[in-house]
C-alpha cells in the first residue's frame, strides 16, 4: 500500500506530462491529416458513394471526377481518403462505418502496389488506432499476428493507447528542435552527420516475399469482407506507380503479376468485388509520375480515359 503513494503520483506526472506535449493527443502531422477526413465524415448521412484509400487514390479519382461517370451528384459521394491511409487504415474507417450502421450503394478503393508490404512505419499504427473503434482492438491485434513483426505491432498499439505523444514522436521532435535550434536548412541538414548528401531513397516497391505480405493480404481480405456488408458493390482499384517504369528485372515484374494475381482472385471470391486494374496498359513512363507514385498531369490523363473505360465495361449502366 506504501508503494502506492510512490506510483501514483508518478504515473499522473507523466500522464500531465504527455497531455502537454501531445496537447491532448491533437499535435501532429499525421493526426492533422486525420482531422480532414473526420470533418468529412460528420457529412456522411445522404451519401451512397464511398471512396476509400490514400492520397493517390483520390488525388486523381476526386469526386468531381466520378460523379459524372456514376451519374450521382457531387453531394452523394463521401470522400474518406486520408493522406499515407493504407489498407489496415482502411479497415478501421470501414470498421467504423459497421459501429455507426451506415450503407452504401457503392464502395470505391485505391491500393498501391508498394503498400502491400508492411513498412512498420509508426504512423500506420497512429493512424489505425486513432480511427478504429475501441471495441475493435482484439480484431487489429489477431490480424497483427499474421505479420512478421507482430510483438512490434502490438507494442506500438499499446504505446497509442498509452501515450499520445508516442504516437507522433516524430512531429513533437521536429517541433522541439526547430524551437531550441532553429529550423534547419534542408540543404545543409546532413552536414550534422556526413559531410555529403545522403542518396535519394528510391522509390517504395514490394518484393512479395510470403512473409512481408501476409499481414496486408489477410486485412484486405477482411477489409473485402467488411465492406460487403456496408455496401453493394465494391469497386477494388489497382494503381500503377513509376517502378511500372521500369520492369526488365524478373523480380520486379513477378512481384506485380504476384499483386495483380492475388487481387483478382480476392475479388473472384466476392461476387460483390469488381476488380479494375489500371497498372496496365495505362501510365507506365516516368513522365507520367510527379514522384515515386503520384501522377503528373499527364499521368493523371491517361489513367482518367482508362479509368472510366474500364468502370463502363464492368459496372451495369447506371447510378449505383
């Protein structure tokens, strides 16, 4: 009982202490990104679209753009992508849509190549904690098991629960340094460890490999499922991105028919699914791409045409 009076006032210091470094777990760039989607979200009565995914998902598929090729107005469809979002994000949004009842006529999502490996970047835990209902947190932790990392996975969503400064260390550390040192020159950054630039970092690419894609493949799987129950139909979108540039290595084209594969038979399995695939016979030159995986302007064009080409031939005619 002595102990008590030792552990309590310690664990509501540092309790204080994260509230005023998190400022009630709302500081961060990744929690900003958050903030877009919830406010679109308090919009979602009405709505029978539902499009889902990452930036580049919905950057160059908006619903300006769709609605015409639906026949919907632009006030029917719910834009629910939120920056960096990938498939476990995902899930938790189309978890949430299940806790609040909500239908659609038509789901729409986005998936990149290069996401169907897990990263372990922090930020997905962030993200997936932050949006997925509490009630849901034995289902995260059962599909985190399927990973290859699934102690670090289950660490990291303690840590969220734990701490809201934890859960974008990164912000808070940039914030502080540029207070106490300045905001560094991004020129000159490297010269506090090397003396020269560092190399770019190439672009983001999944190898396939069984074990770095289980974890992916099986929230997809229930993510498919999910949304069955939340909407009719279910449009499953595959993105290109510039390693399409770029496929004389054998491994590197076996791991985009690995991907093309495995979703169509994941939508072959759900007659709910249409899977339409955009990483071929669309933007494949480096012109096409700003960076490593969202479009230019040209880019954006041709997978629009394509885009559309494929949403008339495989979805009846007709608003959903």
């Amino acid at each position: 009982m002595r102990h008590l009076l030792y552990i309590v006032p310690t664990l509501l210091a540092l309790w204080f202490l994260d509230q005023v470094l998190s400022r009630d777990r709302s500081v961060g760039w990744e929690r900003n990104a958050m903030r877009g989607y919830e406010w679109r979200w308090t919009k979602a009565d009405g709505r029978g679209v539902l499009l889902l995914g990452s930036s580049t998902a919905v950057d160059w598929l908006p619903p300006e753009y769709i609605a015409p090729l639906l026949g919907v107005a632009r006030s029917e469809i719910l834009d629910a992508h939120v920056n960096g979002c990938q498939q476990d994000c995902t899930h938790a949004i189309v978890r949430r849509a299940a806790q609040e009842l909500r239908r659609f006529d038509l789901a729409i999502f986005g998936v990149n190549q290069y996401q169907q490996c897990d990263d372990h970047h922090p930020k997905r835990i962030l993200q997936q904690h932050t949006l997925l209902p509490t009630r849901d947190l034995p289902r995260a932790l059962a599909l985190h098991a399927r990973g290859d990392q699934p102690l670090l996975a289950a660490g990291r969503l303690l840590g969220n629960v734990l701490s809201g400064a934890y859960g974008d260390t990164h912000a808070l550390q940039s914030q502080w340094r540029e207070q106490l040192l300045g905001k560094p020159d991004p020129q000159q950054s490297h010269r506090w460890y090397r003396p020269d630039p560092p190399p770019r970092a190439p672009p983001p690419f999944c190898d396939y490999a069984p074990a770095h894609v289980a974890y992916k493949l099986a929230v997809t799987a229930a993510l498919l499922d999910d949304l069955g129950q939340r909407s009719d139909r279910v449009v499953l979108v595959l993105l290109p991105d510039i390693s399409l540039a770029d496929l004389r290595d054998p491994a590197r084209a076996a791991a985009w028919q690995a991907h093309r594969d495995i979703h169509q038979q994941l939508a072959d399995e759900r007659p709910f699914v249409t899977l339409i695939d955009l990483s071929q016979g669309g933007a494949h030159e480096p012109a096409d791409f700003s960076d490593g995986h969202h479009l230019s302007r040209r880019g954006k064009q041709i997978q629009q045409r394509l885009f559309a080409e494929q949403l008339t031939a495989r979805l009846p005619a007709g608003p959903p």
